[in-house]
C-alpha cells in the first residue's frame, strides 16, 4: 500500500483515478481550492486545502506521501483566455509543487500533460521521440512543466513521471463535475435530453480515445511500477484512434438499447476533404507490462446512465 497525493482529486480525471488507486488498497489525499469534507463517492479520502503560494503549505500537503499525481491545471478554455495565467498555474505552481515534493522525501512525482504538446491537429505516427511543438498555451504551458519533471528526474532529485494523455472519456464521478463539453460526454447528454447527437462538422477528424477506467488503471500502475523500469520518465498514453464521426455512431448505438429508440446523428455534409492518419504510439507504457481494456461500450454505458439520472429528457 502506498500514501498518494492527488492534486485536482475532485475532479474529471482525478476522481476516476481516487477511485482506483483505493480500490487496489492505497491510501489516497487530495488537493482542493478550498477546505471540504470528503466525498460521498470516495468517503475514505481525506481533502487537503494548501495555500499554492506558500513553500511551507505544499510541503507539508506532500509530507508522508510516496508518491504525487498532479492533476490540477487551468483547462484549455481559460487557458487560452488567459496565457499568462496558464503559465502562472501549469508552469510555475507546478514547479512550486514538484520543489515541495523533493524536500517532502516524495519518491515520485507523476505529472499529467497533454499529447497536443506534440502539435495541434495532431497527425501523423507520433511516439515519446517526435518533436513536441506546442501551439497553443494549454499545451505550451504544460510542456514547461514536463521539462522541469524530466530534469529533476535525469538528475536523480526525484523519480519524476510525465503522462502525455490522449483524449481521455468516460463519466465523472459526480454530474456536478463541469466536463460535459467534451465529445462524448456532451454526446451522452444530448442523447438523454434532446434524443438526437448533433454535430459541429462533418466528424471525419480522427482522434485517440482512451477509457478513464484505463487512465486511472494506468496510473496504478505508473505508481506501483519498479524503479528500473520507468526508463526517462516519459510516456504517451492513449488507445484507438477513430474519428469523431465512428466515436458518434458508438455513442448512437449504446443509447438506442438504452433507451429502446432509435437516436439519430445530425451532421452537416462532409466536403470531402483529405484527413491527415493518425496513429499515437503508446507501445512505451505497455513495454513496462500495462495491458488495456478498452472497454469502451462499458464507458459510454456508465455515461449514459450518470446523464439519465441527472438530466432530464427535453421533448
């Protein structure tokens, strides 16, 4: 059993990965902007409320835990409304932390970035050695942070970890966890409260999606994995590459036998212009012995059913 400091634990990703890091017997804290009682979905998990500008606050948050996941970061909204901020928040808050789990003793720091470091869109055979070009300050700022965790790492001051997440899907922990605008949570919800799935485009763009339950499976295992193994702490994780349109019809399907009904796909016509392939390497990680699920139709499911207990249909 390990001790592990969740930063951003109450969130979309980190609730997922609370859950099954207790669930494979760790103890686990969670770092939130504000004091508050844990939740009811994760009653075991103690909520910490450190002050981010203050040394000492983050180093004690940090003391006694074996290993951090840090989660928390502006998100790619207010990132790019906010460049400086993001830098503020996704650079040197990170930074902040990753010090005050060095003089914590922590022996490992794993940090969550982004696969659009390597580019926006993203295109082409892309593994842990294709240039990182970060386009927009979501991505660019997270690189910062990646630099300074790899250092630390190559240079023996910590065990550092970067995670370079594809397009992670799947239900949150609770409704009240603001991330229904992305794909295929915003499709599971239209699909229980207007009975149709609506798209901007055509769908042709292709993607790499991953289950939450294989992210926070794969964290497990970043946090339990030996020492030996991690190599240069730098890893891409990811599953199928798809497009918007096939991820739809999925989504489509699984909402028809929910409901019994048949749920249409509005789209506007595809233009026929050419889509650059895409394939997101992730052979790195599962060389350490991670195997997937890709249990993909049993997290739309769960979507599904979080969407139809909290929204009501609109006829």
């Amino acid at each position: 059993m390990a001790s592990i400091l969740i930063t951003g634990g109450l969130g979309y990703l980190g609730g997922r990965i609370a859950s099954q890091l207790v669930k494979a017997g760790h103890r686990v804290r969670a770092t939130s902007r504000k004091a508050q009682p844990a939740p009811a979905w994760l009653p075991e998990m103690q909520v910490l409320a450190p002050d981010w500008e203050s040394t000492d606050e983050l180093i004690a948050a940090c003391t006694g835990h074996d290993a951090v996941v840090h989660l928390a970061a502006m998100n790619e909204i207010y990132s790019g409304r906010d460049p400086v901020g993001a830098l503020r928040t996704n650079g040197l808050a990170s930074l902040m932390l990753q010090n005050a789990a060095q003089s914590a003793g922590v022996r490992r720091f794993i940090f969550f970035s982004t696969a659009h470091v390597y580019g926006a869109p993203l295109a082409g055979d892309i593994d842990e050695a294709t240039l990182a070009r970060p386009r927009h300050p979501y991505a660019i700022t997270h690189r910062v942070a990646e630099d300074f965790v790899l250092a630390a790492h190559d240079s023996g001051q910590i065990e550092g970890v970067v995670v370079r997440l594809s397009n992670g899907f799947g239900a949150p922990m609770t409704a009240d966890v603001d991330r229904w605008t992305l794909l295929v949570n915003d499709l599971c919800r239209q699909a229980l409260t207007t009975g149709a799935l609506k798209l901007q485009s055509a769908g042709t763009q292709l993607r790499d999606f991953i289950t939450l339950d294989d992210v926070g499976r794969a964290v497990q295992h970043l946090v339990e994995l030996d020492t030996s193994s991690l190599g240069n702490g730098l890893f891409n994780l990811g599953d199928r590459t798809m497009s918007i349109l096939q991820m739809t019809e999925m989504v489509a399907a699984r909402a028809s036998k929910l409901l019994g009904c048949d749920i249409p796909i509005i789209r506007p016509a595809d233009n026929g212009a050419p889509v650059p392939s895409l394939h997101y390497h992730t052979e790195k990680i599962r060389n350490t012995g991670f195997r997937l699920r890709s249990d993909i139709d049993q997290e739309i499911d769960s979507t599904l059913l979080l969407c139809q207990r909290a929204f009501s249909r609109q006829n």
